[in-house]
C-alpha cells in the first residue's frame, strides 16, 4: 500500500476514518498516563483528526504527521487556525499554537525528531497499513521517541477473511510481537462496536472488537 492510495482517498474524499468528534476513549483513558504537561506527543497519519485539537487543550505540544497536505490544510482551515509554514528535511511544517503537522512521509522522521517526543497517540496508524509494513514501523517511530514515552494504541480485531483492509485487523499476538524489544504493550479496554460500524455490518463481518493499548513506561 503506497502513499498514493491515501493521497487518492483524501482528493476523493473517500475518508469514512475520519472521525466529527473527539474519541471518547482517548478522552477516557489518556489522563492516566500523566503525560507531562507541555511533553510533546506524536500523532502519526494523524489525518485531520479532532483528536489534535483536543490533546492540545490538555497541555501538550502536538506534533502529527499527514501524508496528505489537503489533509492538513483542511484541518487547520476547519479549526480556524492559521499556520505558520516552513519546509525541512521531512516534508512541510504547519504551525499554529501548540498544534505542529509535519505533511511528509514519517518514515522519513528519524530520532532528531522522534526523540523529543514523550507521548504518543495512534488511533489510525498502526490499523492504516498492511501486514508487511506493521513491524518496520514499530521499530521506525515506537523504536525511536523517549525512552519514557507513554501513549494510547486503538487497534481493530475482527476475521480478517470477512473484510478487505484498510483499516486492517490487528490481533493481540501481533501487537505483542512487534511491540517485543521496543515497550510494553497492555490491553486496557476491549468492547465490541460491530452494531456501530454499518460498513463493517455491510460487509457481512460477523465480529468487530476495537482494543486499547498503554504503551511505554507503566506505572
């Protein structure tokens, strides 16, 4: 799956994964992890996401990361919030407050950047990409931010054979796998949301649980 796919959902508009409202279950379980006040955390293919502005209220710099940069000048124009612009080495920065969206490929971010970052939220990131490209991201960005970084991982488990990705099953033994080597990874939530996905009911898809992962430092 290569970035075109995307780029081609975003100028479409084919983008049911994004979501009019901020997820209850980062508003629920996020306090927890007592990430610093003023940390920077990292939201990657962080979308347009309402998410964002919320982490932001909380204290934090937020730092995403948007292939699409229709993406990122819809969220910024949708949130009244005026950007400041410069060009790097990983693509191009928007800036407005505590809200930075770097619009490139964050598998061209290395630790100069990764390693500031002490809080992480992936909601549609890890279940974006196939199977192939799963463990080499982990390693690539969870590998690289603070040691003592904490976040949230939102993975989707449902038969894979049902339904055609994105946004891809990811079950528990996967998650633990690739996470082996680089943090903890603990389920604190799993519910079943089936009769709250008509695509995924569509689909004839007899099972869909969304899980939720702490990530890093425990405790």
């Amino acid at each position: 799956m290569d970035a075109e796919f995307w780029l081609e959902r975003w100028r479409e508009g084919r983008t049911h994964f994004h979501q009019t409202r901020v997820t209850p279950l980062l508003q629920k379980y996020w306090p927890a992890l007592a990430v610093p006040q003023g940390g920077k955390v990292l939201v990657p293919l962080c979308g347009k996401s309402l998410d964002m502005v919320w982490l932001a209220a909380q204290g934090h710099q937020v730092l995403g990361a948007e292939l699409s940069q229709l993406a990122v000048e819809q969220f910024f124009a949708e949130n009244e919030l005026r950007p400041v612009t410069h060009d790097s080495a990983y693509g191009k920065h928007y800036v407005a407050g505590n809200i930075e969206i770097v619009c490139g490929d964050i598998f061209k971010m290395d630790a100069q950047v990764l390693s500031h970052c002490v809080g992480v939220y992936d909601r549609a990131a890890l279940v974006a990409l196939p199977q192939a490209m799963r463990a080499d991201y982990v390693r690539h960005v969870y590998g690289q931010l603070s040691p003592a970084y904490r976040g949230l991982l939102i993975t989707l488990d449902y038969p894979q054979e049902e339904m055609a990705g994105p946004p891809f099953s990811v079950v528990d033994a996967e998650v633990q796998e690739i996470f082996t080597g680089v943090s903890p990874a603990t389920i604190i939530d799993r519910r079943d949301i089936l009769e709250k996905e008509p695509k995924f009911l569509a689909a004839g898809v007899s099972r869909l649980d969304t899980v939720v992962y702490r990530l890093g430092v425990q405790g």
